[in-house]
C-alpha cells in the first residue's frame, strides 16, 4: 500500500467482474479526485464486457 501512494494514488476503485462467481476484478488507481458515479458505473460496464467472455485470461 506504501509503494502506492509513493505514487500518489490516492483514489481506488475494485470492481469485481461476476459470472455467476468472481472472475477476477478491475482496479482502477489515480490520484485526487475521488471516484465518482459516472466513473463507478463506467467500471461496471467494463467488467460486464469481461464477464460476458466468460473467463478472464
């Protein structure tokens, strides 16, 4: 967690992608601002794209 804000990420969004059960999850990572709505349901829309691979490789 140090190296990452050694970085200055300060702002973290995990999304899991779901099939059925946990694939995996996207993290998102950047400095200030927070995450908003927008960007929350963007992330979202991208995990449901992976999620309707089936698997994650």
């Amino acid at each position: 967690m140090r190296a990452i804000l050694g970085f200055g990420l300060e702002s973290f969004l995990y999304v899991p992608v779901y099939a059925g059960n946990v694939l995996s999850t996207i993290n998102f990572l950047r400095d200030l601002p927070v995450f908003d709505e927008v960007a929350t349901t963007t992330g979202q829309i991208h995990a449901a794209a992976l999620a309707s691979k089936g698997e994650i490789s």
